[in-house]
C-alpha cells in the first residue's frame, strides 16, 4: 500500500511539473495560424482573379482549375515518384487509386463550380456562401468518418446557415430589382461547390490516418489535372484563346489564380496537421473580410447601402456561427463506427453500405491483432488497462 501510494505520489508530481514540449506545441500552433491567414488571403486572391477574368470577358472555369492542378501534380508529383523510385512509396493499390480519383473529382467539381459561380454573383457574396463546407462537412464525416459533433456544435451550423440564408436572400432581391446578372444561380452554384469542398475535405481528412501531404497532393494534383482537363475538352474548348486578346494582364490573372489555388494547397493540410480543422475553419472566415477588402480596391464596391447592411448581418451570423462552433471544440470519435466497423474483414458479407463506403476510402484498416499494455511500472498497476490495437 505504501509502495501505490509513493507511486501515485510521483505521478501526481510529474502531472503538476510543467511539460519541456509546451513550448514547442504552442510555437507549431501560433505558426498554424499564421498559415492559416496565408491561406485566407490567397483565397481571396483566387477569387478576385477570377472575377477581374470574368470583367474581362474571359469565361473559362475549366482552363482556370486545369493550370492550378498542372502546377499541384507537377510539383507534388515529382517528388512523389522520386520517393517511389527510391522505394519508399507504398504500393500500387486499386482501391486507394479509386478514392484518390474519387477525392480529385470532387475537388475539380468544386473548384469549377465556384469558378462559375463568379459569372452570376458577386465576389464577396461567394466567398461567405463557401463557409457552407461546414455543416456539409459535419454531415459527411459524421456519416462516414464516425465523428460525434456536440449541440454548440449543431447549434453553430444553425447560426452560420442562417446567415447564408440572409445573403441569399439578399442577393435574390438586389437581381430582382437590378436585372443583368442571376444572383440566385449563382449563389446556388456556390453552395453546390460548398458541398463538394466538403466531400473533398472529409476524404482528404480519411486519408490522412495513413498517408502525408506528398502523396495526397500528388494523386490530388494528377487526377484533378485529368479529369479537369477532359472537362476543357468537352465544355470549353479553345476559350483558352480568349487570353490573347486580353494581353498580359489577362495572362497575369490567370497565372494569380493558378498561382494562389497552388499555395493553398500547399499551406491547407500543415494547417490542419498543427491546429486541427475547427482552428482552420475560423481562420478561413478571413478571407471574406480580405474578399470585401479587394472589392472595395479593386472593384466596383456595394452597389446600395442596403446591400452593404445585408452583407454586414450576414457575415455577422456566419462569423458567430463558426465561433460557437469552434468552441465547442474537435468532434468526438465514435468508437463503434470509426474504429469497429473499419476492421470488418473484407469477406464479411453482413455490413452497412456506409460501413463499405469507408472502408473502400481507408482500405489499409483492417482487424489487426491487440497486443496488451506492459504492466512493469507499478503506477500502471492502479490504472484501468486498455487493449490497444497493434499497427503493422
């Protein structure tokens, strides 16, 4: 009993002395969030470009995508087959093939979809309805991921969509009485490209258990270069000529775009590696503030005063929104969805079609043998003794 008692003694001793990796954590988080503003502020650049192309008389969402996955694949890619020709890349694998393209597509939806949306409504108003990959993205990895999100949670989402409601509205109405353009389409366009970033991100969030930026961005950048470009081919043709008679400023749009698409990807995943994706989220709500700057500069501006009232409540909601939602911290992992049903064997005949959908995206998660805890040090002798499953 004396012993237990010196032993518990000594860990409550070590728990109360500061941690010599405090420092560091902290440093890798402050240094997340300054990423996190990088990307808030190229995406707002992405969408500034692409609509400054669009003023311009240059519609073409396929060829804008196609160039920023050229850049992603090519950089990402490389280096991705240098690790595989020293071997130190996994295998060919069809399944993982099959999620990657599946990922890749989602992603070029989304990012074609969002370029479209440029055609029809206003930069700042697409830069807020983007904060729809949210709840979306609750959704999807509740469904898929086994996440367990709080009511601060929900109620959080409820606030932000409230506030996409508003400028929807908004929107609607100023067409309405405006004319020119189809507001409403392309807020619609918007929320549909939310919707895909979401799915994107919830797969990207899946492969992460088990693979790293190089090899996500690398299939990512490839297979979206693909598929983006067959989707040149079919639906846009030779608007890339539409660039000539736009000279060099034309082409300067097009390499921003190209150019800000490539530095978000780039900077997204070390952002989440460091201060987790609630951490992200909220940081990413600076870029509407930095889409209102370059409108302000660069564009026209509001077009009423009411406009700029209507834009300023909704972001107010979605803003409060997503801070609810961060505080409520990361979403709990349900460990009867996240971890039992991945390790179905594959020849079981009796699972969910969920069940199935997430183990095709992580097929490296199978039923692997429990090695037990080393019981040698006394203080693990008074604690509750988990199985922990042993990775190859």
């Amino acid at each position: 009993a004396r012993a237990r008692a010196d032993a518990r003694s000594r860990a409550d001793d070590d728990e109360s002395a500061p941690s010599t990796s405090d420092a560091p954590r902290a440093r890798a988080r402050w240094l997340g969030l300054g990423l996190a503003q990088v990307c808030a502020f190229v995406n707002a650049v992405s969408a500034a470009s692409s609509t400054a192309l669009e003023r311009a008389g240059a519609t073409m969402p396929a060829w804008q995508t196609t160039f920023a996955y050229a850049l992603v694949g090519t950089w990402y890619g490389g280096r991705f087959y240098a690790r595989a020709r020293d071997g130190k890349a996994r295998g060919r694998d069809a399944r993982r093939l099959g999620a990657y393209a599946a990922c890749a597509f989602a992603d070029v939806q989304a990012n074609y979809f969002v370029t479209l949306a440029f055609r029809y409504t206003s930069m700042t108003s697409v830069s807020l309805l983007d904060s729809a990959t949210i709840p979306f993205a609750m959704a999807l990895s509740t469904a898929f991921l086994g996440a367990r999100y709080a009511r601060t949670h929900a109620g959080g989402a409820a606030i932000a969509f409230a506030g996409l409601a508003v400028l929807v509205l908004g929107d609607a109405s100023a067409a309405a009485t405006g004319g020119g353009t189809n507001r409403a389409l392309g807020d619609f366009l918007a929320i549909c490209a939310a919707a895909m970033y979401a799915t994107s991100n919830v797969l990207v969030e899946a492969f992460l258990r088990d693979a790293d930026k190089v090899e996500i961005l690398a299939h990512v950048g490839v297979m979206g270069f693909a598929i983006s470009g067959a989707q040149c081919a079919l639906l846009e043709g030779m608007k890339i000529t539409q660039l000539k008679a736009l000279g060099a400023m034309g082409v300067g749009f097009f390499a921003t775009y190209a150019l800000s698409l490539f530095v978000l990807y780039t900077f997204a995943m070390d952002v989440l590696e460091r201060c987790g994706a609630s951490a992200f989220n909220v940081s990413m709500l600076a870029s509407d503030v930095w889409s209102v700057i370059l409108r302000l500069i660069f564009f026209e501006g509001f077009a009423s005063f009411s406009a700029v009232i209507a834009f300023g409540f909704a972001f107010l909601l979605v803003a409060g929104g997503i801070c609810v939602f961060a505080y409520a911290g990361d979403p709990s992992i349900d460990p009867s969805s996240s971890s039992s049903s991945l390790e179905i064997a594959p020849d079981d005949d009796d699972v969910s079609f969920v069940a199935r959908v997430r183990r095709f995206f992580i097929p490296d998660a199978r039923a692997r043998p429990y090695a037990p805890m080393p019981t040698d040090d006394a203080r693990a002798l008074d604690v509750d003794v988990e199985l922990t499953p042993m990775r190859e």
